[in-house]
C-alpha cells in the first residue's frame, strides 16, 4: 500500500493531467451527445376463451372464465412483438431510413435500420407478469406515439391468430345455413305440393312434416351458431387490457451524462495509475539485472 502512495506522489503530475483531460474530454462528449427520451406501454393480454362462441350457452356461466391470458399467451404477445413483421411495419409507417438517415439504397441498409432501431426499442414481461413496450426517441412525442402505436398494431397481430380459425368457421356455418334454407324450402314446398295432391294422404303428410321439423331444428340451431361466431369477429374487440397507455416523457432518460463523466475520469485514473506502477516497477527489474 505504501509503496502504491510512493509511486502516485511521484506521478501525481502526469496522473492529475490525464486525468482531468479525461474529465474535460468526456463532458465535452456528453454534452454533444443527443437526448433520448423513453416512453411505456403495459399491458396484458386477455382471455381467448372471452371471445369463444361457447360464452353465449348457458352452461358456460357455470365454469369460470379469466379475465387475463395464460403464460401462452404472454409468449404469443412477445413473440409477435419481436416478429420481423412488426419490425417491417415499424420501419415503413415510420420512415425510419430517413428518421435514423440511413440510405435505403446503401449494402445492409435494411439490417442497420433495423438494428438501430431494436437499440432503441424494448418489449418484455415485467416482474409483475404484464408486457411491457419500451421505446426511445430524440423527440418524446415520437416515442410515446410510436409505443402506442405498436402496441395496437400488435394487438391486431393477435386478432388475426385468434379471429383466423373463427373467420374459416363462418364460412362454414354460412355454407351449411344455405344447405339447410334449401332442404327447409324444398320440403315446404313438397309437403304443400303433397296437401293439394293427396289430402287424405296423412301417412306421407306426417313423414314430410317430421322431417320438416328436425331439418327447421337443425336449421335454427346452425343460424344461432352462424349469427353468434358471426357477431364476435364483427365486433371490434380488443385482445389486450391497458394497465398504461404511453406519454410523452419529461425527462430524458439516456445519456446520463454524470456518470459518463465519473466513468471516464475514474477509467483514465485507474489507467494512468496502472502505467505508474508498471513504468515503476519495470525501472526496478532494469536496475538490477544492470
């Protein structure tokens, strides 16, 4: 330890001056640097089972139905919030090749602009377990916007998973609807036919008539169906539930421009000290093998 002080005392000179040129060097460099401001979006996604056509029978209410998605879910969200679709989006609804000034028409411009922009934009699970949107910008207009933005178009991603097998479903329910309008007519028509023809014939008049009945069963039970999957991607539902929608920031939240300085400073300090023993001590192994 003292012979550490013995060196420093007399290095103090040049330490001291690389040192604070490190210090002025550095607050010269943060000063320079832009401000980034960073804004939130948290949010949870919902219960598919919300939107599930069995929500409409009765005994649906006697099961319980959560608010909030499972694990599944959660990973869904983040995977669709890391997909090279939302990035694409990103890139275009932004402008990002101009916003970041990157040549569109420049080699591996598309792999910059996208790894500029993945510096700048973060989504998570929290330590709460809700998703989070993090996102930075020069302007806090942009980056509140912007969080916004896509946390909507995401939710929209998951719309599409979710309403896709159901959108196919309609149009079988509709299919099978128009199959049994027809069998109902037809049938309506036979037994009105049969009425006029053979009015005593009440065999054949009860045969058409049963199986008028179950084909107008069978036909009230497939519209339910149909009018029900139907309303539910009709409807503009959300798949996600806001705990906090994004703000322009106050305050910016990079650089931090006193610990880059403290950093530098320390960084030079340590180096310089380093150089003073190793200067030192290797003046000590030329003296004795002199």
């Amino acid at each position: 330890m003292f012979e550490v002080l013995s060196i420093l005392s007399r290095w103090i000179k040049p330490i001291l001056l690389v040192t604070i040129l490190a210090a002025v060097i550095s607050t010269i460099g943060s000063l320079l640097m832009p401000n980034y401001y960073e804004s939130i979006v948290v949010f949870q996604p919902s219960n598919p089972g919300l939107l599930d056509r069995s929500i409409f029978k009765k005994e649906a209410s006697e099961k319980p139905v959560y608010m909030f998605g499972t694990k599944i879910d959660i990973d869904r969200i983040l995977s669709l919030g890391e997909s090279s679709s939302l990035i694409g989006y990103a890139i275009d609804q932004y402008k990002l090749y101009n916003h970041y000034d990157i040549d569109p028409d420049s080699r591996e411009a598309e792999f910059k602009v996208a790894k500029r922009f993945m510096k700048n934009y973060v989504i998570q699970k929290n330590a709460k377990g809700a998703v989070e949107i993090r996102l930075m910008d020069k302007n806090p207009r942009n980056a509140a916007d912007w969080a916004n933005d896509l946390a909507n178009k995401i939710d929209k991603m998951n719309m599409d998973i979710i309403f896709g097998k159901k959108r196919d479903q309609v149009a079988m329910l509709e299919s099978e609807v128009k199959n049994k309008q027809k069998s109902v007519a037809a049938l309506t028509d036979s037994l009105q036919k049969l009425i006029q023809k053979n009015p005593k014939d009440t065999i054949s008049h009860n045969i058409v008539r049963s199986l008028l009945k179950n084909d107008l069963e069978d036909l009230k039970e497939s519209q339910s169906s149909y009018d029900q999957s139907k309303a539910i991607i009709s409807k503009d539902v959300k798949t996600l539930f806001y705990f906090e929608h994004a703000v322009p920031a106050k305050r910016k939240a990079k650089p931090v421009r006193s610990m880059i300085v403290i950093g530098c400073t320390l960084f030079a300090f340590v180096i310089m000290l380093l150089v003073a023993i190793f200067a030192e001590k290797y003046k000590e192994y030329q003296l004795q093998n002199s």
